[in-house]
C-alpha cells in the first residue's frame, strides 16, 4: 500500500490532526460523508480536529487494491 495511506491510517487512528494534515498537498480537498467537503491545509486542520473532539471510537482501516488515484474513507 502506498506510504501516504499508510501515514494517513496511522495517523487518524493515533487522532494526530498535525500528521493527518501533513498526509495531504495544500490545495488538496478531503470529503467526509459526514463532515462534507474541506480544502485547504487550515481547513482539513479544524475538520479533522471537530471530528474527533466531536465523535467517538474512530477508526480507519484501510485495504489498497493495487490502484490509487483518488483515496475514498
């Protein structure tokens, strides 16, 4: 599996928003079938910080097919 998701994974399983937000370029946009949409490093930051100061037991496993071209969680 690509290092990226691998970081991305133990990232958000460790609710480490700093590493979570060093997995994505800038101007990059992170869709959350709850949270919705957000681009942009500031962005992505306070999303992902609401998300696990609001919620409860996240976990993301993650399985790779071989192919990646637009990361789906």
């Amino acid at each position: 599996m690509p290092g990226v998701v691998r970081r991305f994974e133990a990232a958000f399983n460790k609710q480490d928003v700093d590493a979570l937000v060093g997995c994505f370029t800038e101007g990059a946009t992170y869709t959350d079938t709850f949270f919705g949409p957000h681009t942009g490093h500031p962005a992505l930051r306070e999303m992902f910080a609401r998300m696990f100061r609001e919620g409860r037991d996240y976990a993301a496993p993650f399985a790779y097919t071989g192919k990646l071209h637009r990361v789906v969680v």
